[in-house]
C-alpha cells in the first residue's frame, strides 16, 4: 500500500472515531432507556443503509457463511451497547467509554489465546494496572464519586467491554473478503437489531434492564436520529472500510481517538466532573492503552 492510501485510510479511520464519539452524548440528550436508546439507534441505521447499498450497487463477494458471521457479530454487539449505555446512564459518558475501550487489552489477550497471536510484556503489565483503575473508578475508596451509582457502572462498562471485543474479533473474522463497508455495516446493524429487540421484550427488569419503549416521543427521537446517522452509518462505514487496510498498531492508535474526544465532549458539553480517584483511574487505563497499542502488537506463534 502506498505512503497516500495510508495516509488516506487513517485519515478516513479518525474521522469515524470522531463521528463515533458524539454517540454517548446524543444517547444522553434522548434520555432513553439503555435497551430503547439502543434499538433505535440500530432501526433508524437500517434504512439509510439499504439506501446507499441500492445507490452505490457495491460488488459484494462474500460467501453466506461470512454474512452469517457478520449477523453473529452484531449480536455480539447488541449485548455491548445494553452493557455501555447502562454503564453511561450509572458513571457517566467519558468513563464508560475508556472502560469499554480497555477491550483493546481483552482482544490481545484473547487473540494471544484463540488466534495464537503472541503479545509481549506490555499486555501482561498493563492488564493489573487496568484493574486498579477500574477500581479507582468504581468509587469503591471515594468519598464522592460522580455518577448515580459507579460501583454498578463499572460492572456494566466491564460487561460492555468484553462483549465488544469479542464483537470486534468476529467482525474482523468475518470480513477477510474485504466486503463493501456498507453491506458489512448493515449486516451487523441488522444483526444487533435483531438481538436488541429480543433484549427489549424479554422479562428482564429483574436483571436491571428495562424494556424498549416503542412509543416514539421527540425530540427524544430526533437525536435517536442523528445518533442513527452520524455514528451508527457515517462513523462506522468509515471505520469499517479503514480499519482493514490500515497496519495493526495505527489500527489501534485510530481507535483510541474516540474515547479521549468522548471524555473531552463530556466535561465540556455535559458538564461531567469526575472525582480525583475517579480522574487517576482514567489515567490509569488510558495510559496502559496507550502503551499496549504502541508497544503491545502481537505476533503468530509457530505453535501447533
């Protein structure tokens, strides 16, 4: 690949991550439910979707067992955002966005283990000191931690976390084809909508979630909308089409942009004001981030 196409596909990663990270704060302005927030965010995607794959007529390749991967894979995805919009109505915007992304340590620990992609120290070194943020966090030695209950916010960014790498492992499976973002896009959307729906009208208030509201009510569903747009087609087609064609550590490294832009958009535009313990475990995880995406690429083990 030449120096211009990648500079070209970072650029086109970055500003999806950029787009991505004003999704927590429109999720905020509906003041939806978690499981409603969710739902629509993916139904309102599908036909914006449908209506670029029909205008662009992309050339898509990929067998019905990929496309099937891909559903699985906006399952998986589903289960995250119940987990990361509950996380963000308990603690907060910015801190359960870096709690999700610590995935970036679950997935090379996970790669290291299923895909025998072998990491060096920095994971291993990190994977405490992301712990003791997280109990930083939780509020568990604070005063006056911020957030409704932070304790549970970290339980459900964690739970978030895990299923958005395992999310991440398969789309990136599912997707050896280099399929057309937008086909790519609207399978896994279509997938999580799926999974949300049944999230949303099962009996599980007991477990804390409650269910969709399918009353559309404005301008809760006006920002739903934007929600739809900009993040969940715009952000994410571009990160789709970038990512795959970008090198591991830079793949990372564009990632990453999106939880700091969603801490930023928090303390400035919601007003968040995280404690000093709270602060120090936001350090905390974002530097070990920083150090596994810079210094942590893994390599394939010759094992067999």
């Amino acid at each position: 690949m030449s120096v211009d196409d990648d500079r070209k596909n970072m650029f086109i990663a970055m500003f999806g991550s950029t787009l991505i990270s004003f999704a927590p704060l429109f999720y905020r302005y509906s003041e939806a439910n978690p499981a409603t927030g969710a739902f629509f965010r993916m139904s309102y995607a599908l036909p914006f979707l449908i209506l670029i794959i029909l205008l662009s007529k992309p050339k898509d390749t990929r067998s019905p067992k990929s496309r099937l991967l891909t559903l699985f894979a906006g399952l998986l995805i589903s289960l995250d955002f119940i987990g990361y919009h509950t996380a963000i109505d308990y603690i907060g915007t910015g801190i359960a966005t870096m709690i999700g992304n610590s995935q970036v340590i679950i997935v090379t620990l996970v790669s290291w283990k299923f895909l025998g992609e072998k990491p060096n120290t920095s994971i291993i070194i990190a994977l405490p000191i992301v712990i003791l943020g997280l109990a930083l966090i939780s509020g568990i030695w604070d005063n006056e931690p911020y957030g409704e209950d932070p304790f549970r916010g970290v339980i459900a960014g964690v739970f978030a976390a895990i299923f958005y790498s395992s999310f991440l492992i398969v789309y990136r499976y599912s997707n050896r084809e280099m399929a057309p973002a937008q086909n790519l896009q609207f399978d896994a959307t279509f997938g999580a909508a799926i999974g949300l729906l049944f999230i949303g009208i099962l009996p599980l208030t007991s477990l804390g979630v409650e269910p969709i509201d399918f009353q559309p009510t404005f301008p809760g569903h006006g920002w739903l909308i934007i929600l739809a747009i900009c993040c969940q087609v715009a952000g994410w087609m571009a990160i789709t089409y970038a990512l795959p064609r970008l090198p591991g550590a830079k793949t990372s490294f564009a990632v990453l942009l999106q939880p700091i832009l969603t801490i930023i958009w928090g303390l400035l535009l919601l007003q968040e004001k995280p404690s000093f313990q709270q602060s120090a475990g936001i350090l905390l995880i974002l530097g070990s981030v920083i150090a596994v995406t810079i210094f942590g690429n893994t390599q394939a083990t010759t094992d067999s």
